[in-house]
C-alpha cells in the first residue's frame, strides 16, 4: 500500500490542476480535466463501477459491495490547487528518515523551512518527507487525498475478505475557491454518510468548521491630474486605509486561533479612481457570525459616511458550520475515532479553522465530517506531507469501510 500510494501521489502532483477565482466557468480551470481523465482510466483499471465524469469535472464511481444490508458510503477528495501559489512544474523531493532540523529546499534561491519558523517541523524527525523545491506548493491539498482514497478502494477490491458496503468515491474541482461542492449531485453520488480526505497532520478529525461569508469593499475615488488635483482629487487608496483600520486589529486571523472568529483582507486592488478589497469574515458559532457580519456591514457604512457615501460594500454567505449536521450523526465520528486506533493512530478531533467540501455537502443532506489527508503548511511552498501520513490515510480508509459493515451501519 505504501508503495501504490506514494507513486500515485508522486504521479498526481506533476499535474497543474490551480483553480482560478476570477472564472465563472466551472471548472474554473479545463487542465482540472488532465488530472480527473488520468483518474478515469485508474478506477476503471481498478474495477470500479457507475464512473462518471461530467461536464463540469466531478468524477464519481462506485466499488459495489460484497456482503448484503450495509448503507452506501462516500469518500470524496478536491482535484485542484490552491491559486496561492503556483501548481505548475511541481519537483517533489523525498527526505528519508528526517533528522529534524531545517530543510533547504532551494540552496540556490536560500529557500528554507526552518524549525524557527515552523517547530512543528520536529515532530516529523524519523518520517520520511516529500516536499517541494521551493518554487512552486506541494498539492497534498488535495492529491493526497485522491491517492490515499484510489489506493484503499483498489485495496479493497483485491481483498473481497473484507467485507464492505457499497463505496462511493467523488473528485470535485474548484473547492479551493469555495465551489467544490456547489454543483455536486448528491442523489446521483448514491452515499447516505461520506467522509472528506481533506484535513492536515496524521490524525485529525474535523467536524466542526467556520460559518463563512466574502466581503467585498468598493471604494469610489476622484482622479484629476496631480498638478491641479487640490480640493478636487480624491484618492480611493487613502480611503481603502480608512476601511482597513476601521476593522479589529485583534481580530485578524495571525491574532487568532482555536474557536475565535476573525476578518481577512485577502486581497487589494486599485488606483486613484477606485480601489476594492476582499475580505473573508469567519466564526465558528452563527450567533456570533451574524453578529460578525453586522458589525463588518456597519463599520464600512460609517466610513463611507465619512466620505459622503463613496464606499459600499457586498457580502455574501459561502458555507456553514457542519457541525449542526454532522452531531445529529455522530456515529460516524465515533467510528472514525475507534478505525484510527485501531490502526495504532492518536484521534486529534479539532475544529477546522476553515471549510470543506463537507461544509456544504452536509447542508445538501450529505452528513460529511473531514479526515486527515496527511500535508502540513498547505498553500505555499513550504508544504511537505510524511510518506507515513499517506499510508495512515489509506489504511484508514480501509478500516472505515470494514466498521461500517462490522456494525451493519444502513
């Protein structure tokens, strides 16, 4: 299984699959298609039935199953990259048995992890470590968890001692821009529980995520030509400050953590004329989202005041916290938690300061906590995942789908 799922992870990375927010297509990006073919071909090679790959870039196939009354349950992974950082001509290296101290990635360029900046590095001293060269990110998120789900259902197939349900596998695009799951088929998917491959280090387990919105800050400028701009110009940049600063300071995400809700300016972009600025406005409890919200919606609309009206401001939910759907569910959590000892891993349940693909697919009526895909410092160059989180994965895979049958889950 080791060797299955590291070559095919290898395999998956050297495809550029970024997605790209500033489409309205989906998918966002057609090389997305170079990646979701390549992983036709294997799940036919596999064995697997009903695959489907449709105008839109989701890939679902099912592995019937081999013993009578077991409920059908899913396995779903994202096929794009991050648009953070580029995706393209990916050069994977291994670090066999780690020695725990900092990793150059780049000699040339003076690209380093180091264990100043990133100590959790050091819990990884004795694992084997594939990171980048520090050109571009890894694509563990999520290539990892396509690789770890197609190796255990090819394990699964080749070993009908163990007995299972029907198992649903899907491939989205887009989900690093927030639409992985927006044009998702649940009916046709056919699972009634599914599990997303989407989390971080070797045993964490997430059912809890942000409730999340986008804000987006128009500022309207005036732009006259420098030398007779007094009394006349108006100067959108100096405003956007203004937004800036009427938001929390303490409330930023590198100020926060655990359950603490924050306001993310993740992207600017203007001139004199006008100038906009995207925000993501997170928090774990819906109370204190609506209350977040509010106050975002209220403190542009008192700087725009100050303007005379010149800045206006949109904001838009994205997802909810799966955690209202998810609890009504918890078996599903419980056997997670009790496959991974029994496969000799530690549960870390933790609330995922951020989203899933199961954020939305657990409001669309398909309860979907997330599981450990096994990468670490996932979007930048720095990103790396242990070969042994990749096996872990795979085999928890496998064990999921034999507790399922062990308690006749329907």
């Amino acid at each position: 299984m080791r060797e299955k799922v590291l070559s095919r992870f290898l395999n998956y990375v050297s495809i550029d699959t970024c997605s790209d927010p500033n489409s309205d297509l989906t998918p966002s990006t057609q090389k997305q298609f170079d990646l979701a073919k390549i992983l036709v071909k294997e799940l036919e090679e596999i064995g697997l039935e009903d695959i489907s790959l449709d105008d839109n870039c989701y890939l679902m196939a099912k592995l019937p199953a081999n013993v009578e009354g077991i409920g059908a349950i899913g396995f779903i992974s994202h096929m794009d990259t991050a648009p953070d950082m580029t995706g393209a001509n990916v050069k994977p290296r291994i670090i066999e048995n780690y020695n725990g101290e900092d990793i150059v990635l780049n000699a040339e360029k003076d690209i380093v992890t180091k264990i100043k900046d990133y100590p959790e590095l050091a819990r990884f001293k004795g694992q084997s470590l594939i990171v980048t060269d520090g050109n571009t990110l890894l694509g563990a998120d999520d290539k990892a968890g396509i690789a770890e789900i197609i190796t255990a259902v090819e394990y699964l197939a080749k070993h009908p001692e163990i007995k299972h349900g029907d198992i649903m596998v899907g491939f989205t695009p887009d989900e690093e821009i927030g639409r992985g799951a927006d044009l998702f088929d649940v009916k046709k998917f056919g699972a009634k529980y599914a599990y997303t491959m989407d989390g971080g280090e070797m045993g964490e387990l997430e059912y809890e995520t942000f409730n999340a919105a986008a804000g987006t800050v128009t500022i309207q400028g005036r732009n006259v030509h420098p030398g007779s701009a007094k009394d006349k110009m108006i100067n959108s940049q100096y405003i956007a400050a203004d937004v800036m600063s009427a938001l929390p300071i303490a409330e930023r995400p590198e100020s926060t953590e655990g359950y603490e809700g924050f306001y993310h300016l993740t992207d600017i972009n203007g001139n004199t004329e006008q100038t906009v600025l995207k925000y993501i406005i997170r928090d774990h409890n819906r109370e204190k989202f609506e209350e977040r919200k509010l106050f975002f919606q209220k403190s542009i609309e008192e700087v725009s005041k100050k303007y005379n009206g010149r800045v206006s401001v949109e904001i838009k939910d994205q997802y909810y916290n799966m955690r209202e759907v998810v609890e009504q569910n918890m078996f599903m959590v419980d056997i997670a938690v009790d496959a991974m000892k029994d496969i000799g891993i530690e549960p870390n349940v933790i609330p995922i300061r951020g989203g899933t693909d199961g954020s939305k697919l657990s409001f669309m009526g398909l309860p979907c906590p997330n599981l450990f895909a096994g990468g670490v410092y996932f979007h930048g160059r720095n990103e790396f995942i242990a070969i042994e989180a990749l096996e872990a994965a795979s085999k928890l895979i496998v064990r999921i789908a034999e507790k399922y049958a062990e308690n006749k889950i329907k």
